[in-house]
C-alpha cells in the first residue's frame, strides 16, 4: 500500500504486550525442554524472547544438542504453545490503549513473531480483531527480530510513515527491530534493573497506559 503523510500507525507487539502471555510461554520453554530431559533457565528464556519460533527452536536444539529433526522440534513446541494458549488473557490496561487509538484514528497493525493463525484466533477470542487494521505474523519473512524485516514489512503492508509512527514492544530485541525500522519506539520497563538494557533511542515506559498521552 502506497505510504500517506497523514497515515499514523501504532504497531503492536503480541506475546507481553497485548498478551499477557510470557508466563504462559516460560512454562512452555520449560516443558519443551523437559521433554528432552533437559532443563532451561529463566535468564535463557528472557534471552530469547522476541524471535521466530523456528529460530528459538533452533537455538535451543544447537545448545542442548537435541537430536530430534528441526521440524519435529518445531511441531512439539507449537503443541505445547497450542494447548497452553487457551489460558491466555490480554495484558491490563491494554485495551483502553488500543480503543483509545482506534478511536483517534491511529492505523493498528499487529507485529508478532507468533504464528499468524494462533494469533487471529486468540485476537477474535478476545474481542480485538474488529479494532486491528492489519498483522505481520513471524512466518512472513525470513529475519526475525531483532532483524528490522518485520516492521519493515508491516510498514509497506499498512501505508504508514515510520516517522509519523509509533511501536511499543516489550522485548529488547523486538524494540530493536522497531527502531531499526525508523519507529519511534516505546519498551514496556516494569523492572528498573531493566532499564539499563534499554537499547539507544528505546523510550522505556512502566505501564501500557503511560503510552496514552503520546496518542
């Protein structure tokens, strides 16, 4: 879609910013791993939060040195997220964000590493596909985060101007795929030991709706 000067987007990460999802998905790092007989650690989980699947799988098969084909390690890992998602709520606070900005006429793109179909499915379940314009799903391009592609992509695909636009993500490495991609780029900081990660150029923000009076 052709890019339009008065064509403003907020770009909205998935899994712990509009989902309350990453406790969910720590313990499906810890089963996966435990069906393996291998055990993770919290600090590797946080270090891998943000990419594709397919290249945590991949970093958690070198690491460990799981013997199982690529493929397989994948569709056990998606087993595991499916089952797991059912519990899935969205993160507080966030949508009185995303009416806030529907309502002001923002263009609301999804950017998630997530497969595109789990996520539709849990953003109809919770009642946010009517207010989301368009989604960028991690299985649409071949780097992802910290790589720009995927915003690059949900850029193109919604017609917005990185400058006239604003990402919010709450991993380090999906806030540097937003700024990489020319978005003022806000992280979600509930820990302020956190704030010394921030990557240059990120505007660390406490809580979802601190991000409010930027609309």
């Amino acid at each position: 879609m052709p890019t339009s000067p008065d064509r403003r987007g907020l770009f909205l990460d998935l899994d712990g910013t509009i989902a309350d999802s990453l406790g969910v998905l720590r313990c499906v790092y810890f089963r996966f791993l435990h069906e393996f007989n291998q055990e993770g650690s919290d600090a590797e989980f946080d270090r891998l939060n943000g990419p594709k699947l397919s290249e945590i799988v991949g970093a958690l098969q070198t690491e460990y040195h799981l013997r199982s084909d690529s493929s397989d390690l994948l569709a056990v890992y998606n087993r595991l997220i499916d089952a797991a998602y059912e519990e899935v709520l969205p993160q507080p606070g966030i949508r009185e964000l995303i009416v806030t900005a529907a309502n002001k006429g923002w263009i609301i793109t999804v950017v998630t590493s997530n497969l595109g179909s789990r996520a539709r499915s849990w953003l109809n379940r919770v009642g946010f596909d009517s207010l989301l314009q368009f989604m960028v799903s991690g299985e649409e391009v071949k780097r992802g985060k910290p790589w720009p592609d995927i915003y690059e992509l949900a850029l193109a695909r919604s017609g917005c101007v990185a400058r006239e636009s604003i990402a919010l993500e709450d991993s380090l490495l999906g806030a540097r795929a937003a700024r990489a991609a020319g978005l003022r780029t806000f992280l979600v900081v509930s820990n302020p030991k956190s704030l010394a990660q921030c990557p240059d150029g990120v505007e660390p923000v406490p809580n979802l709706t601190d991000l409010l009076v930027w609309l």
